[in-house]
C-alpha cells in the first residue's frame, strides 16, 4: 500500500507532438547539436516535415520526405498551452514557462537526451567528498551571459543564495517556488576561486546532482537581477542559445539566435511562443501554418495527424503520472483497507485503452520508469471489483460512502 497515494492510473503518458511545415530546423531541440528528444519537464518535440506550398496536387504525387539534416537560419513557432507565468528560472513552477525559458538558460548541469542521467554544463566536472556533504564543482571558463558579463563562481552563489536566502536583497522564488524542494538541504555555498564553487548540504541527499540540472540551478545574470530587480521575469538574461528579444502578453514570446553562444551558435534565428489555450484552436494553428510545433495532442486526434504527411510525430515516454491523492487524517481514507478498495475498483487498463487510446502505460508507483529511483518492485492492484467490495464491507462501509 503506498503511504501517501492510491494511484488512479499510473500514466507514462505518450506525449505525441507534431511539428508542422515551414521550419528550417530539423533538429528535436533547439540548441545546436542536440538531435533528439529533450528531456526537460515533460517536453518532447519533432521535427518539420517541408509542405508543398502548391494550392492543387497531383493525385499521384506523393508528399516530400522530411528533411533529414539541418539548415540554417528562419524560425520556429511553438504552440504553448497557456501563457507562461514568469521568465525567470527562479520562479518558474509551471511547464509552459519551463518551454519559454529551457533555451534562455543554461544549468549547472544538464540532462542528457532522452534520459534523466546528468552531464556537464555549465559545471564542466563535479566530485563529491566521501561523507557525500560536499560538492565541488569546477564550471566552465570563458562563458559569457547575454549582457555581456562573466559567467562564473560569484554568479553561481549569487543565483543559489537569492534562492535559499529569504534575506537576500533579491530574493525571489516566485508563487509556488521550487527553491526548498531543490535547495532545502544546502547547508552554504563557497566560492573557492573564480571557476569553482563547494556545496555543502546539511546531510546526503542522493538525487542532488540531478537538482543540479532542473531549471533552479539555470544561472540567472546578477547584473540584471540587480538592474532589473522584480522585472527580470520579464527581461530574462541568461547564457544559452538564444537571447530574450521581447514578451507581449497574451501573444507571444520572441527569442533570437545568441551568435556567440559557448556549444556554438544554434541554427535558428528565432524561436516564438504563442499561448494557445484551446487545444483544438492550437491544433487547427498547427494544420494551417500558424504554428510549426506542438505538443500534448490529445489522444483523439493523434491517429489522424500520422497519417497526414505534412507532419512528423514523435512519441516518447514522459514524466508524467496520473494519480489519485487521499487525505489519510480523514475519515473514511485513515482506514487503508479503504485505499486499497479504491485501486481494485479502478479498471486502470480500460482507462489506457479506450480514453487514452493506448497511448499510456500503467505503473505500480508514482514515479515513472525514466527517473532514476524506479522501481517496479511492488504489488500491482489488478482490477477486482468484489475485492473492493469486502474490503469496503470490512472495514465498515458495505454499502459505499
């Protein structure tokens, strides 16, 4: 039984994301050598198909393949969800920000392709002293922020400590912040010489590199934290592959290709992204040209985007879980017979087949297969309704409640 939830459907959802015609990218992401699905919050992405831009085709034509190496220059639309919150990574606790923002910045370190293992970033090699305390690690030189100042030690602790210290003058971590979660068991940060930082936590903590990787430890310019104070949610300066041109609320954020960016200069010259909040009115975008890149379609309408050859989709395990919480200091849910009577009564599988189309997986934990600490050692409630139902007669509710 798990102490904290009774999982509804533990869902690995399959995010399918279809990118339209018009885009000279041909990579997943949009930084430059990256050639697969990245693996921030829950963003997978496709590359372009190229669309005949003829009004009438011939019968017998088929569509063009899609381009099979990258080109240079043009953009990309994006079509988000909902309109990001904030632009500053400190802040951000919602997906469609962590989308708008993702090539802005550059963390610490960074999560490889398709996978939750960490690789350098902006730390180029880490270690980690024996009684797992402390972290050392030595960043890389000559990295510039888009206003020109030095990426370095200082500005490391700067980004930490404006995260951790609510005495900070810039202190800063948004609505919902994911500071405590990611920084709350930092004990100081020390700088030991202008390109290496030591971390010390207040006891070991064994995902801690992984939080190394998550969009708290993208750095943030202290410069225009300090110019822009509370407005750097909407001036955003960091050191990735593009450079933040300009926020209109409710239509679109506009980026544009950083030349000078230290993995070398993207091929794109922009990346735009427009909130769309209804799904259908974001996919009508994508099969008119308003938007070249989509994600999270709905599972309705992902049979008839493959088969359209104008787009590519691209399906990968996510993660996501969908799942069912309880209050267990109430009643009827202190009574775990109570919980587990609610997972045999649940029929998991007819959920993944006939409202998701297929396109989930169940789990037997909240966490998905992707994430480090997986497990499937644990018991699966299969679907039993008179299971559930003595359990619920057991524990004193024959006739529900």
């Amino acid at each position: 039984m798990y102490r904290r939830a009774v999982l509804f459907v533990g869902l690995l959802i399959l995010l399918a994301l279809v990118v339209a015609a018009c885009t000279p990218a041909a990579a997943p992401e949009v930084k430059p050598e990256a050639t697969a699905v990245e693996t921030k919050p829950e963003a997978t992405v496709a590359e372009t198909k190229p669309e005949a831009t003829t009004e009438t085709k011939p019968a017998a034509t088929e569509q063009p393949a899609p381009a099979t190496e990258p080109r240079q220059g043009g953009a990309i639309i994006v079509g988000l969800q909902a309109e990001p919150t904030s632009l500053d990574s400190h802040q951000i606790s919602d997906y469609n920000s962590a989308r708008a923002t993702y090539n802005i910045y550059d963390s610490l370190l960074r999560f490889k392709d398709e996978s939750t293992e960490v690789e350098p970033g902006l730390a180029e090699s880490w270690s980690v002293s024996d009684n797992g305390l402390e972290y050392t690690l030595k960043l890389r030189q000559g990295v510039k922020f888009h206003d020109g100042t030095d990426f370095n030690a200082e500005a490391v602790k700067f980004n930490l400590e404006r995260q951790i210290d609510v005495n900070h003058p810039f202190h800063d971590t948004g609505e919902f912040p994911y500071a405590e979660f990611t920084w709350g068991m930092v004990s100081k940060v020390e700088v030991v010489d202008p390109s290496t930082v030591k971390i010390t936590l207040k006891e070991v903590f064994a995902p801690f590199l992984n939080h190394l990787a998550m969009h708290p430890a993208a750095m943030v310019s202290p410069a225009a934290i300090e110019k822009y104070k509370k407005d750097i949610s909407h001036n955003p300066v960091g050191t990735g592959p593009f450079k933040f041109v300009s926020w209109t609320p409710g239509v679109e954020v506009v980026l544009e290709k950083n030349k000078d960016y230290w993995r070398g200069a993207p091929y794109l010259d922009q990346v735009i992204y427009r909130p769309i909040i209804e799904d259908q009115a974001r996919l009508t975008e994508l099969e008119s040209g308003g938007i070249n890149f989509l994600v999270n379609v709905l599972p309705d309408d992902l049979p008839r985007l493959k088969e359209d050859a104008r787009f590519a989709v691209v399906e990968q395990p996510g993660m996501h879980t969908w799942w069912v919480g309880f209050n267990h200091s109430k009643e009827p849910f202190k009574d775990t017979r109570v919980r587990q009577a609610m997972n045999y009564a649940v029929n998991k599988q007819s959920i993944v087949d006939n409202l998701l189309k297929g396109t989930g997986t169940l789990s037997v934990n909240p966490l998905p297969p992707v994430v480090w600490s997986y497990t499937d050692d644990f018991e699966r409630y299969q679907y039993n309704p008179e299971k559930a139902k003595q359990l619920l007669a057991e524990a004193g509710y024959p006739d529900g409640f």
